[in-house]
C-alpha cells in the first residue's frame, strides 16, 4: 500500500496489515479483527473467490467500524451481479454506514468499461476522520482535492458512455451481458462438480473459485492446466497466502471457449 506497510515474511503477508483469510473452513466468511484497526477493505461479492456478505454480517462490520473509529473502504465493483434479492448491492444499506464507509464502484465489469477506465467514489459528507493532532478532517474535502489536483477527471466521451449505462436500453444491454456471463458460471460450477472438483462462489459473482484437485498447489494446478488442456486461469496463492490451493476461472468469455475449457478439464481431471 504505497510503502506504507513493514516487510513481508515467507507467507508473503506484510507488516503492518492485518489478514483476513477466507477459506472453506469459514465458508468465506472473515472473523472480525479483535484488535483495533484504521482502515478496512472489504470485497463483495468477493473478487477471487465469488463470496457474497449478507447484510448481517456487513452490518457487523459497520457496528465494529464504528466503535473503533475505523473506515471501512467498500470494494462493490461486483454488484451487479448480484442476483440473490437477500444480499446488500451497497454498505450504505445498513444503517450508521454513512458515519464510517466508503464505497467504490466501477463500471469495468458490468458495462465492460476495463480499458476505458471508468469508476466512482463515494464518500459521504458525514464521513470524519482524525488528523495526527487529534483535530477531525472532513475526508470528502481531502478526496475533492486530490481527485481535481492529480487527476482530473474521466474523459467526456467515457463519461458519457458510462451515462448510457443508466439509460433503459443501457441497463437492458448490460443486464443481458450479465445474465450471459453468469450463464457461463452455471456451466463451469456444474461441469467441475460432476468432475468431482469442488467449487465456490460463481453463483451472485463472475468467478468460480476451485479447490485444486489431488491436493495440488495453486501453481502445480496452473501448469498442469496450462500444459495438458492448454487452458488458463489464475493460481488462488496470487492473491495472497489463504488463496494456497485454490484456483480461479473466470466466466468472462464466449459460451464456446467456456465449453470447450469445461471439456478439457473435466476429460483430465475427472
Ligand atoms: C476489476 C475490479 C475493480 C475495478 O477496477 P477498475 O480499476 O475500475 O477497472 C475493483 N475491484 C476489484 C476487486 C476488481 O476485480
């Protein structure tokens, strides 16, 4: 985090920062610190593992935020593809959220805005943080400032694409893409079940996160893949050490590629 942290040991986990693994033995779902922290980065639904957080546990964290003096940084790049009526698209649907999060967005996945770059913040007026001496900052003035210094803005024809997004034909676009991609979820869940690989996540997010079979590291799992069915995709230990074991597919693809890798795979490894 901009050299902010200490040194990393052999996990590869910095000093300074505090872990949260998710795994299948907590069902992906991370045990709130005990100890006091500033900042909190939460994901949901969760990029790699396709995780989602219910509004109970979202609101633990806000309650815990709050009580702590932290700010809960909310990652919601993957919200659209949300399809459990249940499941919170914003932090700001619980309640004190305003006093202590901030929520980003982005319109690189569910409008396919990746190379354009587009995204949002949003950082609520009712948001204060404390500087060293003590004194309380309005942290929306802070961002002001460093969004119109450094940066300036997203180009006026991208802004206006983003805006399309919102139009009735936009959302009917964007949805019918979504709706394909997460058909593609279905496809890869099932097929890696009935090949006996378990799987998470893929059903409220774009990813499918696997165990890898025969007890494989990440790795092993990523050459074996790439060498035997000439498929690629993304060792679970990039992410960080918790990540050890698992592998990640993404459904972003045509339905034909997805077939085609699904019969790869299920052939090899089944
Ligand atoms: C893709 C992604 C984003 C969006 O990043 P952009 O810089 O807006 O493209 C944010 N968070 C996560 C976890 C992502 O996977």
């Amino acid at each position: 985090m901009a050299g902010h942290t200490g040194e990393a040991n052999d996990r590869g986990e910095y000093g300074g920062l505090v872990y949260l693994p998710i795994t299948a033995e907590n069902n992906f779902t991370a045990q709130i610190p005990t100890e006091k922290v500033d900042l909190i980065y939460l994901c949901f639904p969760n990029n790699p593992t396709g995780a989602t957080a219910t509004k109970a546990h979202l609101q633990d964290w806000v309650n815990y935020a709050k009580a702590n003096g932290s700010i809960i940084f909310f990652d919601a790049a993957y919200e659209a593809f949300i399809s459990d009526p249940d499941l919170p698209h914003s932090i700001y649907e619980l309640e004190g959220a305003r006093d202590c999060a901030i929520e980003f967005r982005s319109f690189s996945k569910n409008a396919g805005f990746t190379g354009t770059r587009c995204a949002l913040t949003v950082v609520p007026k009712s948001l204060k943080g404390k500087a060293a001496d003590g004194s309380t900052v309005e942290l929306w003035k802070l961002w002001n400032r460093r969004q119109s210094t450094k940066f300036n803005g997203v180009s006026y024809i991208v802004q206006r694409g983003a805006e399309a997004v919102y139009s009735p034909e936009g959302q009917a676009q964007t949805q019918a893409l979504i709706n394909f991609y997460m058909e593609n979820a279905k496809i890869i869940r099932d097929r890696l079940t009935s090949a006996g690989i378990k799987v998470f996540g893929g059903i409220n997010a774009p990813y499918v996160w696997l165990q890898t079979p025969n007890n494989l590291s990440s790795w092993d799992f990523f050459d074996k893949l790439l060498h035997t069915c000439n498929v690629v995709g993304t060792p679970g230990s990039g992410f960080g050490a918790a990540g050890e074991g698992y592998f990640r597919i993404s459904a972003f693809n045509s339905q034909e590629n997805v077939m085609e890798a699904m019969r790869r795979i299920t052939e090899k490894f089944s």
